[in-house]
C-alpha cells in the first residue's frame, strides 16, 4: 500500500474520532467553543475550499457550467449572507446537476447546490432556507472548527479530508481515492454536522431568512418534506442532504416554533426563481420530453408563472432544434409579461440556432443597455461578438470588463480566446495565465506569461509587467509549496 492511502486512511480516522467527540460533547452542555477559537486560518479555510472546488469543476461531469443559473444563485445567497450574524464572508455558489436533494458548504464560503434541490423547492422561501443554513454553517466557522481539530497535517491530506467530510458522504470515491472508497463508506454515516451545530445553523439561518423577508415557515416545511421524501428516492437511499444534516423531528419542530413567533410574512416568489427552474426542467433529460413536459403544462395552464412555463417550452423546443417554433412560445413568454436579462439571452440564442448572428450580437449589446449590471448577458454579448467577427469590439468591452471585475474567470477566457483570434499572442498569453492563476494552477500560470514574454509581439513597457507578476507568481507557488510540506 502507498504511504498515500495510509494518510488518508488516518486522517478519515481522525475526523471519526472528531465526530465521535463532538457527540459525546453533546451532553449534557454543548461546548462549541467561539467562533473565533478556530486553529484553521481563514486564508487556509479559503484555500482549501478552492482547491476542493477545482477538483470538482474539473473532474466531476456533473458539474454545471451555467452563469445564469450561477448569478440567481449568487443573488440569492448575497442577500441571505448579508442578513445572516457572525463572520464577514465572501460567498461562491455553484450548481451540480444532480437530481438528489443536496446542498453543502465547503471551507472558505463556497456552497454547491444540487439542482435537484432547486427543483424540489416549491417556493424561493424554502430554497431560501436550505442556503441559509448552509451559510450559517459557515458564519459560524463550523467546518472551519471541525478541521482545525486536525493540527499537523499536510494540506493535501487536509483537501481530501475536508471533501470526505462534506461531500464524501455520497461520493467517498471522489475524495479518497477509490482503495478508501469502501471504508469512506462504511464511516460515511457517523460524518455529519453534529446536532449542535445543526441546532445553531437553523437558529442563525431561520433568523437570516426572517431577516432577509423570506417566509420564516418554509424551513420546517421544506425540512419536513425532505424527510418524507427519504424512503421514495429512485435508488431507495436517502437524500445527501439528510445524511450531512440530519433531520430529526426535534429539528422540525424547533424550528416551526421560533417561525411560529416571528411576524407572518408573505413572500412572493421572484420571476427569476420560476425561470431558473423552467430552465433546468428544459435542459434535463431527453429534449422531446422535456418538450412534451412543457406542452402539457401550458396546455393545462398547471404552472406557478404562465410567463416561466412559456420560457421553459421555448427553452425545450430550441435544443430540440425548433427553434422557429422557440420564437413563438418565448413572444407569448412576453405577452405573459416575462421580462429580463434571461429572456433577451434566450432570445439571442435563438437567433443564432436560426444563423443570425449579427442580430443576436445586437439583441445582446441593447439588453446589456438596460440590464447593465448582468454578467450573463455581458458573457453572452462578447461571445456573440467573436462569433460574429467582432473580435475587435470585444476586446475592447473585455478590457474594460476586466479592470472592474479581474478576478472573473470566464472574462479572461473570453479574452485569451479573443487575442487568439487577432493574433495577438502576447495578450493572449497574458490572459491565459490569469485564467490558470484565478483557477489556482499556479506552475501553468507561470509557464504561459513564459509564453507571453518570448512571443515577439510585446513593447518594453508590457514586458516589464509580465516580469513583476512572474516574480509575484514564483513566489506564491514557492509557499505554497512549502505550505503543503509542513
Ligand atoms: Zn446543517
């Protein structure tokens, strides 16, 4: 056996013997200690989280490249973090299609949401809450305080310890490699937050979701329905999120009482809720049923929001390749009063499935002119642009998106694929080094601003740039490296 899998092994060792603490801390007083008591520094909770969502991104195919559904999300959460006590946090959301009922925060502020969540919310209220308390999880350092238990060990071994704990439970293979798959799922079940911290994650998050103008009672709804459902998923098991969180009657009443004693409050949906769902329904599964799904539901007027189930046909019929038809059902869309950055985005999609091109670059350039703040409609509009021979024009909306926003991965994509295009290699080296910096891989960072200093095509003033980030990147990776040994 490699010494690698020993490591392992210890360390899903040490988180049962950390879970097995926090339970018997549990009686008769809890002891959370404060938040601030944790080992793990928040820089280093940040960047294990990063690297555990890296490994997601790049080796998980369920993973969902949607900005759409990203920006809702991201929206959505913001909202709720800014009503939610504790620690000051920056949170990422991200998307998995998966249809099982799951959400989970990893360290450092990044919670990944299962679009079967999405789907089984009936209202924005009780999606609302799940994040909620996935975003308490991480105000009040739990994670952080259950992995800065684990003092000296290597970061790598801490990575895969961490993403055994939090999302191991339904893919152990994921985190540890498939010789410790068997044994990860042997443990899987003792791996949960312990009661206390759910306790304390309902609290802070029923108060945040009250805060934030939710409906305070679709926690304890939505909690009841998830443990009804436990027993009718497809494979028999139960849904990740009731094994991350285990969801005892004693939850659901506690948190139906404090709901009780806070001040009723009717929340209505947003349109962006229904249309982010009528989106995942149109893009699930086969095109023609998806279709068919949506036919049924216009045709029995059985919908939450006429204006949602018109986009979600539209939607359905364009990636069935009908997209003359699409036209017709998204101009009812707006008949029935859907509006927005993802109307005028489908609207552009479109009309490039029908080979207009130009057209949906300008659709996209007078949507971006009333939803100036959308980064999907911004994404969309350069793209639209490449495609359409304006590389030009979109280099230039690109430089100026990236000075507002440089940490945006998806911008710099665009605009190394741009400078490809123009020929222009030094920028596209640049370019492409920030993308693999922004995605952590810091030796393939450092290899293309390489690239970019022997390209031929820089003045003195650029190349001087390129040094000092080459300097600052060497660096980093060198502590990081060191980091990782200690
Ligand atoms: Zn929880």
């Amino acid at each position: 056996m490699s010494g690698r899998y020993h490591k392992q092994m210890r360390a899903i060792s040490l988180v049962l013997a950390a879970a097995v603490a926090f339970g018997a801390a549990a009686q008769p007083l809890p002891d959370l200690g404060s938040a601030g008591d944790a080992v793990l520094s928040p820089q280093m909770e940040r960047r294990i989280g990063e690297s555990i969502v890296r490994d997601i991104r790049f080796r998980e195919p369920s993973y969902l490249e949607d900005p759409e559904i990203a920006d809702y999300l991201a929206g959505l959460g913001e909202r709720l973090a800014q009503a939610t006590s504790g620690t000051r946090h920056d949170f990422e959301f991200f998307v998995m299609r998966d249809h099982t009922l799951n959400a989970f925060a990893l360290p450092g502020g990044f919670v990944g949401v299962h679009t079967g969540l999405i789907s089984a919310a009936e209202t924005e209220s009780e999606l609302a809450s799940v994040l909620a308390h996935e975003i308490a999880h991480v105000t009040q350092r739990h994670i952080a305080r259950m992995l800065g238990q684990q003092e000296q060990m290597q970061l790598p071994v801490l990575v895969a310890l961490a993403a055994a704990v939090l999302l191991g439970r339904s893919r152990p293979d994921l985190a540890v490699g498939a010789a410790a798959a068997a044994q990860a799922g042997a443990v899987q079940a003792t791996l949960a937050y312990s009661r206390d911290f759910e306790r304390e994650a309902d609290r802070v998050g029923l108060q945040a979701l009250e805060a934030a103008g939710f409906d305070a009672r679709a926690m304890s709804a939505f909690f009841e329905r998830m443990q009804r459902s436990m027993r009718v998923g497809d494979d028999g098991s139960m849904p990740g999120y009731l094994r991350t969180h285990p969801v005892t009657s004693d939850r659901i009443a506690d948190t139906q009482n404090k709901a009780a004693a806070m001040p009723y409050r009717q929340h209505l949906d947003s349109a962006e809720f229904h249309l982010v769902r009528a989106k995942l329904r149109a893009e699930a599964g086969d095109a023609r049923d998806a279709v068919g799904h949506f036919e049924a539901s216009v045709r029995d007027r059985r919908y939450a929001l006429e204006a949602a189930a018109r986009y979600g046909l539209a939607s359905a019929l364009l990636r069935a390749r009908r997209p003359g038809e699409a036209q017709a059902q998204l101009k009812l869309a707006r008949t029935a009063g859907a509006a927005g950055p993802m109307i005028e985005a489908l609207s552009a999609r479109i009309q490039q499935a029908q080979g207009e091109r130009a057209a949906a670059a300008r659709t996209l350039a007078e949507a971006r002119e009333r939803f100036p703040r959308s980064r999907p409609l911004l994404y969309a509009h350069v793209a639209a642009l490449q495609d359409s021979g304006g590389n030009a024009r979109a280099a230039e909306a690109l430089a100026e998106a990236v000075r507002l926003h440089p940490r945006d991965e998806r911008l710099r994509s665009l605009q190394a694929k741009g400078y490809a295009a123009l020929g222009r290699r030094f920028l596209q080296h640049q370019a492409q080094a920030e993308v693999y910096a922004l995605q952590g891989s810091l030796p393939a960072a450092i290899e293309q601003l390489e690239l970019a200093r022997r390209s031929g095509d820089a003045d003195f003033y650029q190349l001087s740039v390129v040094d000092a980030r080459l300097k600052e990147l060497r660096a980093r990776h060198a502590q990081e490296t060191k980091d990782a040994k200690r």
